[in-house]
C-alpha cells in the first residue's frame, strides 16, 4: 500500500497516488499591441471617437489600432490611420509606449508622434464614430480609456 504525506501534514493511504487537487489557475491574459498616433496640428490634436459595439464604446482616443504578427509597429500605426479616418501619415518619434491591464486583455501601447502628409485628406469617420481636433481643455481623463490616460498629461503640455 502506498503511503502520501499531504502538503499540509496529513497522511494518506491507497493503492494508487492520490489524484492531483484541482487548483483554480488564472487563464492566461491575452496581451496585443496597440500603436496610435498623435497628430499635432495648429493647437490641437487628432481624436477619434470608438463605435457602438465596441470595447470602450464612446471613448475618446488617440487613433491607431492592433499591430498584427510581424508588422512592424510604425507599419502598423499608418495602416490604421488609413483604415479608419482616410488620412495618411508620416509617423516621427515615439512619444510614449505603457502599458494596461483590463479584465480581459493586457495591452502595450506604443504612442508615435506624426503629422499628415503634405497630399493627405482631412480626417473623416470611416471606421470610428467621429472624428475631432481637440484643444487641450477638451483632453480630460474620464473621456479616455484608462489606458490612454497616462500620455494625456504629455500631450496637454505640448498644447499648452
């Protein structure tokens, strides 16, 4: 007969090893990358306006979206500004890069600066709810999804 010492001290026998206790293991978070732009213009700053339907639906955010496997992040930030407001971009410095942690997802936001193109259109809803140039009264927190809040602070102060 096989005789186990139990973790806490006690004692069991059988004639076959206990069977492992289910632990209640966390599923792992699911982390993406995220790169956005911040568009400077005379003042103010792009802003785009997430869908119904969406996570964070009506939050205010700077543009950009998902860098999918082996797009490189600066690839990625021109694509989206193209997909969902019709603009092209040149994408200059890294401004920022943090990171969240949301119930359902970790997220890692790279922050670039860039400005439109000289050939570029206005900025128009094409995959967002709306669309803004927003002054620096118009950049408060609670408009933003928590992860875009911590970079508000550099942008107000570059348009302050």
């Amino acid at each position: 007969m096989l005789h186990m010492s139990m973790i806490d001290g006690s004692s069991s026998s059988s004639a076959s090893p206990a069977a492992p206790s289910p632990v209640a293991a966390a599923a792992p978070r699911k982390q993406i990358t995220v790169a956005a732009a911040v568009v400077f213009r005379a003042g103010s700053v792009l802003l785009t306006q997430r869908k119904s339907g969406s996570h964070l639906a009506g939050a205010w955010e700077f543009p950009g979206g998902k860098v999918e496997l082996d797009e490189d992040p600066r690839d990625a930030v021109v694509r989206e500004l193209r997909e969902e407001v019709g603009v092209e971009i040149e994408v200059t410095d890294i401004l920022d890069v943090t990171f969240h942690r949301y119930p359902e997802k970790s997220v890692l936001l790279l922050f670039y600066e860039a400005t439109l193109s000289p050939r570029s259109p206005e900025p128009t809803a094409l995959d967002v709810a709306a669309v803004m140039w927003a002054r620096e009264a118009d950049l408060r927190d609670e408009t933003f999804p928590p992860a875009d809040v911590a970079i508000l602070h550099k942008v107000r102060a570059r348009l302050g």
